[in-house]
C-alpha cells in the first residue's frame, strides 16, 4: 500500500518591532532568530532518511513562508547534489496561505486594535469560529482541498510544504476531532515546527500525524 507524507512546516519567527498582526500583509521577513529556525528545520529535514527523500517542496504566496522555504531547500539540495539528482525548486500555492484576519495592520490591544472599541467588540464575539476572520473551516477545507490533490499527484513519496500556524492547526484539528473549530490558545504548532501527515496514496485516508519541533533551541 504506496503511502503520501505531507510535512507541514510553519514558517520561522518573523521580524516585527511594531508588533502587528501582519497577516496577508506583504515584506514581512523572518528575522535573523527566524532564519536560524529555518536553517535548523532545514538541516533536521536534510539529515532525516525519511524526509530527505522529498520530491517537491511546496510555500504559501507570503515573504516568511517562501523565505523560510529556501533555507529548506538549501540542505535539501546539498543531499540531493551528493546524489546525484537535480535540484529542488519553490513551488508556490495559494490555498496554504495565512488565514484572513480583520485585524491585519493593528496592533491587539493598541489604537486600532484595542479591543475596547465597540467595532472590535463585535468582531470577538465568537472565539471559535472565528467571527474576526476567515472560518476555521474554510481555512481546513482549503487545505484539505490542497492535500487530497498532492497525495495522488505524489503517490508514495514525501513532500515538504511550509505555510501558517492556523492552516496547519484547523486542518489537523479537523481530522483529529472531525472538527476545525479550535481553542487558538491550545495549538501545538511551533515556529518552524513539523506536522507529518501520512496518507493512504490511493484513498486519501490518514494512517497517522507526526510532530516535531527541531528548531525549538534557537535562541
């Protein structure tokens, strides 16, 4: 029975002194503490025996996700060249980016985004859906959407795919519970962290979801 991996990575911390949800927006870079997660989840990908045999490594549409692509692809490539096989490129996909956010450009609990003001007050209204945003099961579905598709382009092999914190928690919190809808506070997904989904290549059913936080010594 061929079997798909999908190893979602979340993308390295990112550089913000102002400290605003960045959401969708663009030029927000990983920092240098970012870019050493990255370098660290990218050596742990290229010193695995299983993950080093990816054959595609897919990013969201975003700066930090692509970034933190690159320096994936960096170790990735040095094991491929010592194998005499040709270079991985970036393939980019837009139904893993970031989850929309009504707050994108604010800073939480400051001027716009102080959650005193009565615009606020109606979009917190609902923690689980949530209602500031893009639901958390259309950000799963889109995903979902995304996975089934790669599992039965790339039956039997592993691919590396690097994207955001809600996409990679809502969709593995929707095959976990059959639900996406979540406690934000709750999600195990660290930056540059790796969730492995392995996936019947033929059917799309899951056989089982890995966790790994090979960058969390970086400092």
């Amino acid at each position: 029975m061929p079997a798909t991996t999908i190893n979602f990575v979340r993308h390295g911390k990112v550089y913000n002194p102002d400290h605003l949800l960045y959401e969708r927006l663009p030029d927000f870079h990983l920092s240098e503490r970012g870019r050493r997660m990255a370098q660290a989840t990218g050596r742990y990908i290229a010193q695995s025996p299983q993950l080093n045999t990816a054959v595609a490594v897919y990013s969201s549409p975003l700066d930090r996700t692509r970034e933190t692509a690159n320096e994936i692809l960096l170790e990735l490539n040095k094991v491929r060249a010592e194998r005499g096989q040709e270079a991985l490129g970036l393939l980019t996909d837009e139904r893993i980016i970031e989850a929309g956010n009504e707050f994108r450009g604010t800073r939480i609990g400051h001027g716009e985004g102080a959650l005193w003001k009565p615009r606020n007050l109606k979009l917190v209204r609902n923690l689980w859906t949530p209602s500031w945003g893009e639901s958390y099961r259309s950000i799963a579905a889109r995903v979902q959407d995304f996975a089934l598709e790669k599992v039965h382009e790339y039956p039997g092999e592993q691919i590396v795919v690097v994207t955001h914190e809600s996409p990679i928690w809502s969709y593995r919190h929707m095959l976990e519970t059959g639900h996406p809808e979540h406690n934000m506070l709750l999600r195990k997904t660290a930056l540059a962290s790796v969730t492995s989904i392995t996936y019947d290549s033929e059917t799309g059913k899951v056989l089982s979801i890995t966790y790994a936080d090979p960058a969390k010594h970086i400092d």
